[in-house]
C-alpha cells in the first residue's frame, strides 16, 4: 500500500513538473520577439506605374524576408500562382535590440493594376493586403498631406490618418510634412507612429519628409542624422550625395514633387553644407522636368507666422529657386498652423494665382498645438487648430490644382485652387 502512495506522489511530483515546464516555455516563447512581420510600409522608391516598394520590420532571427503578389481577383486571398520576391534584409540596433528591417521592391508591374500582397517568411506571414499602381497617364488623382504627427502618444494621429483615408480611400498617395515624432531617434516612438498608422500606411503609399526633431536623440541637446526615418522609409535614392533617402524627388500623372530637408541648425554638426548641396540638385532637378505641375514639400515654412521663428537661411537657400522654375505650391509644417499665404513672387503678391508661388503650412494632425499664434502680413488665410486637428486634401485635374482643408470632425477650413 505505501508503495502505491509513494508512486502515485511520485507521479503527481512528475505532473507538476510537467506543467511548470510547459509554462516556463510558454513564457519564455511570449517573451521572445515574433518573427512575424509588422510595421508593413508602401513607399515608392522608383516609377509609381511599374514598380512598388515594401518594407516590414521582423526579430533578428527572422529568416530571409520574401514579398508574395499576384493580379487582383475575386475573393481577398493570395492566388497559388503569385510571385515571390526576396527581400534585402537590414539590421537595426534598438534600445539594445536588434531587428530586421526588409524591403523588396516589386517590378514590372502593369500601370493602374490593383494587386494583393503579403510579406514574411515561414515563420509568419502578414494578412493579403493590396496596393493600386499609378495608371500611365493620371489625369486626375488626390493625396493627403497632413501636418505634424509628433506626440508622446499617437491616438489623434491614428483618428486623424483613418478619417482622412477613410474619406479618400481613391487617394494615390500621402505625406507627413516632417515631425513625425517627437524623438527622432527613440525606438518606442516609431513603434508608436507605426502602430498608429496601420491600416493605411500597408494599404496607401506613404512619401514624407523629415523635420527637425527626426534629428532629436533621448539626450536632451544631442542631435543625430535622421537615420531611424532613413532605415524605416524606403525612398528615391536619387537625392544630393549626402542626404539620399531624406531629400528625394518623383513623378506621379502630371506632378513633378520634391521633398527638402530645412533642418540646416540641427545637421549643421554633420553637414554643414547641407542648403547649399540641395540648392544645387533642386537647380537641376527641376530644369529637368517637363511636367505641368511643380510641388515642393520642406519642414520649416520660407513664409512662418512667428517672427521669432523666422527661418531666413531657408528662404534665401530655397525660394529663388523655387519660383524661378514656377512651383506651384510649397508645404511646410513646423509650426502647428494651417496658414496659406498669396501667390508670390519675389517677395511681393503676383498679377495671378499662376504667376506666383502659394506657400501652405499644414497645420497639426497630431497632439501638439500652439496657443500662441499669429499671421503674417503675406498670409490671405490663417488658422490656428489648436481645438482640434486638420488634413489637407489635395486635388489635381488637368490645368487645376485645387486642396480642401479639413478639421477632424469634418468642417471645412479653407477651400482654393490654382488655374493654369
């Protein structure tokens, strides 16, 4: 008889021990970084028609990445035939953690196609997404721009990015004007704004910009090139030798677009010469295109509303340029308001809306607003979101440019356009 206590005991030691070991490795497994993919991104860093770009991010221990896509069909599923691209896998120190970040870059892709994709390896895959190339001539498209997403916490940016999206599901494309987080390089934060932008960023190609606090590191007064938006962005590499990845410029229907860095205070430790490479590449670059439309994108407005935010270097390094090859718009950010000024010309206001250059600040489309806040003499139209946050919707249609601002809730701010 007490051999058959002593057994039983002895089995039910043995269960437990079972049981804890099964929850030691459950926790352990938990624990452990997934090697599923997340943060999937839609940028372009080539022809917006033939090509698409997709980057995600995985553990270090993820294996090699791959891309999976095929023609839209009936049904949200991924067809047995799709086509499997390798991913270039990058690693990147977080915190003391490393992961991957991989991109694959789609091509040969047929002009204005809906296509379904997913990312990953073996050990996870993403869900079947899609994506719609750019058709050969797009006469009429929208895009999205939205002001300064920066905050500790990202739930307004994620209201205002799915309210803008959700309104514009056609968009073909959008951007953040700079200042996507407060800390530039802070791992926590991009996992915030990523976090955040799902549901739109893996759906609709996202091309932004950086501002100045890309250059912020967790040590108060340290700044840093903007490599964590550079690593986690995959851009047009066709930029100054320098600044490749953060100052870029592509082609979309009829639109020629360029995307400035005027963080010159905050790089000038790394590139001191940082305005005058990109005065002689934006020279260039827009010389050598023939399209209709000319749009510019840079942090910190040539025209602010603070004078003691005044941004002179900028202006000087930039708006020369800019005019003389007949931008049509410029939009910043930076300084939390939507302001939109006359046309201009060489400081003073233009005959016509097509004869000068309109400069727009954005706005705020995240947590942070400015109580106070004031025109400038060149402004027609200036408002301050500082109740509620705002998106631009920008439309272009043959011989018409035209942009929509809205607040979050829906109410129209301001309502232009710009007649060639």
């Amino acid at each position: 008889m007490t051999g058959i206590k002593h057994g039983v005991r002895m089995r039910s030691i043995a269960a437990l021990l079972i049981i804890a070991l099964a929850c030691l490795v459950s926790a352990l497994s938990s624990a452990a970084p997934s090697s599923a993919p997340q943060q999937v991104t839609l940028t372009w860093s080539d022809d917006p028609r033939t090509t698409q770009t997709i980057a995600w991010q995985t553990a270090s221990f993820c294996p090699r990445g791959r891309a999976q896509y095929a023609e839209a069909a009936a049904g949200n599923g991924l067809p047995v035939n799709a086509v499997a691209v390798v991913a270039r896998g990058e690693p990147l120190l977080t915190d003391g953690e490393k992961i991957i970040i991989h991109t694959a870059t789609l091509t040969g892709l047929k002009p204005g196609t809906r296509y379904i994709y997913r990312v990953g390896a073996d050990g996870g895959w993403s869900e079947p997404l899609s994506f719609k190339t750019a058709p050969d001539e797009a006469r009429a498209f929208k895009f999205l721009v939205f002001g300064d997403t920066q905050n500790d916490v990202y739930d307004l940016w994620r209201a205002v990015l799915r309210r803008a999206c959700g309104t514009n599901p056609d968009a073909a494309f959008w951007t953040v004007v700079g200042d996507l987080v407060e800390v530039g390089q802070d791992p926590e934060q991009w996992d915030a704004w990523f976090d955040a932008s799902q549901e739109a960023i893996d759906i609709i190609p996202v091309m932004p910009l950086t501002g100045n606090h890309e250059y912020y590191t967790p040590l108060w007064g340290e700044r840093s090139l903007p490599s964590m938006f550079t690593a986690r962005f995959k851009l047009p590499g066709n930029g100054p030798e320098g600044m490749k990845g953060q100052v870029y410029s592509f082609d979309y229907g009829d639109v020629h677009f360029v995307m400035l860095d005027s963080q010159a205070r905050e790089g000038a430790r790394f590139l001191p010469d940082m305005l005058e490479r990109q005065k002689a590449w934006l020279e260039k670059d827009l010389a050598a295109t023939k399209k209709q439309w000319k749009v510019a994108f840079l942090h910190k407005p040539p025209y602010n509303s603070e004078t003691a935010r005044g941004n002179g270097a900028v202006k000087a390094a930039f708006v020369p340029i800019l005019e003389r090859h007949r931008v049509a718009v410029v939009f910043s950010g930076h300084e939390h308001v939507y302001a939109r000024t006359y046309p201009l010309h060489d400081d003073a206001v233009a005959a016509a809306p097509s004869e000068g250059t309109v400069y727009v600040t954005a706005g705020r489309a995240g947590g942070k607003a400015r109580v106070k806040a004031r025109a400038g003499e060149w402004h027609e139209v200036y408002y301050n979101p500082a109740e509620e946050p705002n998106y631009l919707v920008v439309k272009v249609a043959g011989n018409v440019l035209a942009v929509e601002v809205y607040k979050l809730g829906g109410d129209l701010i301001d309502n232009w356009k710009i007649e060639k």
